[in-house]
C-alpha cells in the first residue's frame, strides 16, 4: 500500500532549487564569457559570474554543513547493488514497462546510478568548478599572488578544467531533466522536490532501510540477455 512520506526536507529543496538556479545561471553567463553567444554582454556577465559563484560557494558550505550534521551524506556513499539492474532499466526495461529494480526509501532515497552520478558531482565536478573558477579570478585580478605560489603560469590549463566541467554539467542537467520525468508519473518526482512529499510502498517507506530489491530486479538485470522479457508490468516508484 502506497502512503504519503515526507522525503526533501525543507533545507534540502531550499539547497536544491538555488542550486539548480545558480548552475543554470552560471552556465549561461560562463558560456557568454567562452564567446557562445552575447546576451548579457561580456563585462556584465563577469560580473554576473562572479556574483553568483560566490553565492554558490556559501550555498555550499551551508550544504556541506546539512548533509554532515544531518547524517544525509551516507545516502551518497556509492554501491554495487543492483547497479547492473538499475542501467538495463534506463536502457531497456522502462521502455517495457519493467518494474524499478529498486525502491525509494526515507534512507534510501537514491538509486545505486543516482548515489555514483551525484557523489562524482559533489566530490569531482563541483570542487574542480569551484577551484578552476577561484584560481581564473586570482590569475585575472591583480591578486595573483595565491596562483604564483602553486606555480600556475598560464590560464589554459585553469580554462581548460573550468570549460570540461562545465560541459559536464551541462550534460548532466539535459539527462537530470529527462530522469525526473521517469517517476512513477512524469510529474512525480518534479512534485516531490517542490512539495517534500512522495507516495511510497508503506511498508519500506517505515522500515526505511537500505536499498530494498523488488520482485522483477533480476530479471531486470538480465534482460539483455532475453528476447522479450517477461517483466511485471507495474511501475513500483
Ligand atoms: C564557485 C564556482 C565558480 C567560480 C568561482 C567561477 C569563476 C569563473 C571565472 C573567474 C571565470 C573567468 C571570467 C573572466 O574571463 O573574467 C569563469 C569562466 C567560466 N565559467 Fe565559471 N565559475 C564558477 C562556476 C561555474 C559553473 C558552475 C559553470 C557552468 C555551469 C561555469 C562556467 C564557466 C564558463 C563556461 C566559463 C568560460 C570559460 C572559458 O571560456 O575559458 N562556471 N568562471
């Protein structure tokens, strides 16, 4: 049976939505500055850039402060399980209707992809924004002394980095944009991250355990090995 479970906090959609609107505005005024197109015009969308970066960078500390004092980091320790099931599902099984091979719990919120995925993001792409983007301010400004001492004598390489990252994040947020619609309705989990609130199997969502495998998991998992699997054709998120 299905209940209604209060999964985002408020800090954490706080977190989330600012997040989502810095990277998109850092993108866009970082991509004007690479020459991509003109909006906002150069100076300004340094300027813009530099705003927000350092708006960024306090939304992070703050975020590392919940994540630890919250205990909500151990949901982003990576694992193996079900990880073979849970690509064959975004490659195959969702287009057949197979069941999620694994299921959303208060301590679990997140798939073993989603755990990899955002702790490369948080522990990998985001530091190397932060100190390409700090070390680009300090060779520009006249404060180079801090980029002098690590030895760094040419800008390319910090471009370079600061440009990778943001491509990468730039794709992760079209395959962001297109998971989210993968919920057990295409607004679901949009509407959980703007509510808190997710309709979970009761009995996991009280237990709240680890990552719980469903009826159909292994089956999931096997599937490219089978012609037409024969998968539940319930959505369990
Ligand atoms: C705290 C984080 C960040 C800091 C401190 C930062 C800082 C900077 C600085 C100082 C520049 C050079 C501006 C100039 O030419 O005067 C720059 C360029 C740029 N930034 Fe950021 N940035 C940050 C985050 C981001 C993020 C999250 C993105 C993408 C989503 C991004 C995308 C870019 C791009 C594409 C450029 C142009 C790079 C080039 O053509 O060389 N930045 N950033």
């Amino acid at each position: 049976m299905k209940k209604q479970v209060y999964i985002y906090k408020s800090f954490e959609r706080f977190w989330h939505w600012t997040q989502a609107f810095l990277i998109f505005f850092l993108g866009f005024t970082g991509f004007e500055i690479h020459g991509s197109f003109t909006f906002f015009g150069y100076q300004n969308a340094v300027e813009y850039h530099n705003i927000a970066a350092y708006a960024f960078i306090i939304l992070i500390a703050f975020a590392i402060f919940w994540h630890f004092s919250t205990g909500e980091w151990k949901q982003y320790v990576p694992t193996l399980t079900n990880i073979k099931a849970q690509i064959n599902f975004y490659l195959i099984g969702i287009f057949r209707d197979a069941p999620h091979p694994t299921k959303k719990t208060v301590l679990s919120k997140l798939n073993p992809l989603q755990r990899l995925v955002y702790a490369g993001l948080k522990l990998l792409v985001i530091p190397v924004m932060v100190i390409s983007g700090l070390l680009y301010m300090f060779y520009r400004y006249p404060q180079a002394g801090g980029v002098v001492g690590l030895d760094i004598n040419s800008v390319e390489p910090i471009a370079l980095f600061h440009t990778a990252g943001a491509f990468a994040l730039v794709a992760f947020v079209i395959v962001h944009l297109y998971l989210i619609t993968t919920g057990h309705k295409p607004t679901t989990n949009l509407k959980a991250m703007i509510t808190g609130y997710e309709d979970l199997e009761e009995e996991e969502s009280e237990k709240g355990s680890e990552i719980k495998e469903v009826a159909g998991a292994e089956a999931a998992a096997d599937i490219s090995e089978t012609e037409t699997p024969a998968l539940p054709a319930k959505n369990l998120d």
